[in-house]
C-alpha cells in the first residue's frame, strides 16, 4: 500500500475510527449499567429481607406488650421480664425499620453510569470548542 491517501481513504479510516471508538466506549458503558444494575438487585434484596425482619420484630414486641398487659397484675418478677423483652423487640424492631428507611433513601441505580456519561458528554463538548 502507497503512503499517500487520498481525502476520501483518509475520510473512511477516520469514520471508521470513530465508530469503533464509539461502539468500544458504548460496550463499556452498557457493561457498566449491567453491573450497576445487578448490584442495585441484590441491595434490594437485602432491603426487603431487612424489613421482614424488622416487620416481624416489631409484631413480636406488640404481642409482648399486649402479653404484659394481660399479665399486668401477677407477680411482679414477671411484669419486669415481660417488659425488658418488649421493650427490647420493639427497640430492634424500629431500630431496623429506620436504618432500611436510610437505606432505600439513598439513590444509587445506575449512579456510576451516568456519571461516566455525563464525563464523556463533556470530553465530546471540550474537543468540538475551537
């Protein structure tokens, strides 16, 4: 092949540059979302396993607070047994609650993604500024 190009082979092989460059960089990003959005499945997961948790937690200490009621006027030895062990099922129980509340606040889906997007989108700008 001779050293000179012509503008048009020039034009293709810089075209096809590009599309490559485009295609590899889109390939690395749809990987990237594909991670994120794995990742974001499994948080999720965990999520609702930890409201279970706390949603059975907090029906255990409601059914040892109505238990210490019934109890109310035996012994008093009981009353304090009763009352320690509700006490420290609902505690838990809300405790829980409030942290997946924190948890599940939080935005995360595709949050990588679209902050390398947002990069690209601004190195593209950068190189068409004269």
């Amino acid at each position: 092949m001779s050293d000179r190009q012509g503008p048009a082979e020039r034009l293709f092989i810089a075209t096809k540059r590009l599309i490559t460059s485009l295609v590899r960089t889109g390939e690395t990003r749809l990987r990237l979302a594909v991670l994120e959005l794995e990742e974001e499945r499994a948080r999720l997961v965990s999520l609702l396993l930890l409201a279970g948790i706390s949603l059975v937690l907090i029906l255990l200490g409601l059914a040892a607070v109505t238990l210490l009621l019934v109890v109310i006027f035996w012994d008093t030895h009981r009353l304090m047994a009763i009352g320690i062990a509700a006490g420290v099922l609902l505690v838990s129980g809300i405790g829980l609650g409030l942290w997946v509340r924190r948890l599940a606040s939080r935005p995360t889906l595709l949050k990588s993604t679209l902050k390398h997007l947002a990069t690209d989108r601004e190195i593209l700008e950068r190189r068409d500024e004269p």
